[in-house]
C-alpha cells in the first residue's frame, strides 16, 4: 500500500508539468494580479505552454477549474470546436481522459484527492489512481447520473461484431452496453464513452452545440459521477491502470 504522505504532498505540486495530447505545459498558481485577464480564475496560452489557476483556488474548485482547462486543451488537440456533432466531443474527452491519466500518473493522482474531498473516498480515489494494490471491483450494473440511473449489461460478442460497434448508450430506455470482450484501457475509453453520451443527454446538449457548453456539461457532469458513484469511479481508475486482477466484463450479468 501507498504511503498516505506521497499522497498528501502531491497537494503541492506546484508548479506542476502536465502532457495533454501533444502539449507540454507548466500550471501554476498565481495571484490575480499576474493574469491576463483578471476577472478570470484560469487561463492558458499553449504558444508559450502555460496555465494559470487563481491562487485562492483549492479542493474541489481547483479541481473543477484544472479539469476544465484540461478538457479544453484536449478538445482542442482533437480538432473539437464550435460546430463539431456530440460524438466528437464524446469520444475526444474520453480517449483525452484516459490518455491523460496514463502520460500524467502523479498529476491524476494529486486531481483524484481533490475529487474526493469532502468523503470518505477520498484517499481510496487517490490510492487507486495512483495503482496501489486493492480488492477486485465489481463491474458496475447501474450508475447515477444526475437524478437519472443507467444499468450497464453486457454487450455480446454476436451482436457486437454484426453492428460493428463496441458500445451502445439508450437515453430511452436508460440503458448502457458494453462489449464484453473489451480489456485494458480501450475498455475504460468506451464506457467513458457512453457514460459521456449520458451525462450530455442529462445536460440538454444539442448535437451540434458549442465547445464552451460542452465542456461544462463535461466537467460538471463527471464531478458529480465521482461524487454520487464512488464504486463505479474507483472501477473506472483500476481499468486505466490496466491492474492484472481487475474483474472482466464477461461477469456482468
């Protein structure tokens, strides 16, 4: 097991390096008066390959205000802009996401702690994110997203291959599919994939809506699933981690 004191001195890691994509940045903090633009608590300038947070910000603002700029920038390396259908912007932050975890294990880390401030999970999120040993997770059956719950079952090989898809979301029938014979992290980017779909289903995204609001919809929406599915986030962070002993999804009923 992890020491907590490595988990707890990732607090201050500032200034921190960051790989998104194909950008190298410094994030720092910095006071309101060495930004740009004043009134804002974030900004980044990729020509020089860096990101300023507002120093008054900690715990879960940081986190929201970190993970938007990331959002951003990874969009941004993707192509995604005003104007762009809603499965490009699914598909670029869930590739994006999962690619950051992997290429920034230390910073993903450090941004788990900060998710789960406030509960109990906390140390567990940044335990697992940062690939300490744990008991098999479940694959999850159900999560919440917003006031909405979603089962998750298996999507079979058959029908998989037929269609040529390796996910499926239902906003109808509050359904998500998966293919079982997904491993590793390809795995953890189609269920992010799908959950995504849902999360911009619940926010009223149009399918051609702007950059801005899906970044919102994106940062909000997946604060709240670490928030309200503890179980199903944990899951998600060992499948990046691609663990040995994670549960397959042949076993979800």
């Amino acid at each position: 097991m992890r020491n907590l004191n490595e988990i707890r001195e990732l607090s201050l890691a500032f200034p921190m390096r960051i790989t998104v994509g194909p950008y190298r940045l410094m994030v720092m903090h910095a006071p309101r008066s060495a930004m740009a633009v004043t009134r804002r608590l974030y900004q980044y300038d990729l020509s020089q390959g860096l990101v300023w947070l507002h120093e008054s910000l900690e715990g879960k603002q940081l986190a929201r205000y970190f993970l938007k700029v990331v959002t951003f920038i990874i969009h941004k390396a993707a192509g995604c802009q005003d104007g762009c259908i809603e499965e490009a912007f699914t598909q670029s932050i869930a590739a994006g996401l999962v690619s950051f975890a992997q290429d920034n294990p230390r910073v993903w880390t450090w941004l788990n702690g900060l998710l789960g401030k406030g509960n109990k999970r906390s140390t567990d999120y940044a335990r697992i994110a940062m690939g300490a040993p744990h008991p098999q997770f479940l694959v999850p059956t159900a999560v919440r997203i917003g006031d909405q719950v979603f089962k998750i079952v298996r999507l079979r090989h058959e029908t998989a291959v037929r269609k040529s898809v390796d996910g499926y979301f239902g906003a109808a029938a509050k359904l998500i599919e998966v293919y079982e014979g997904l491993q590793g992290p390809h795995r953890a980017i189609v269920v992010m994939h799908e959950l995504t779909h849902a999360i911009h289903n619940f926010a009223g995204l149009k399918n051609r809506d702007t950059r801005a609001r899906f970044v919102q919809a994106q940062v909000e929406g997946w604060m709240r699933f670490a928030e309200q599915n503890p179980a199903a986030w944990m899951w998600l962070l060992a499948t990046i981690r691609e663990q040995a002993d994670f549960e397959p999804v042949l076993r979800v009923a």
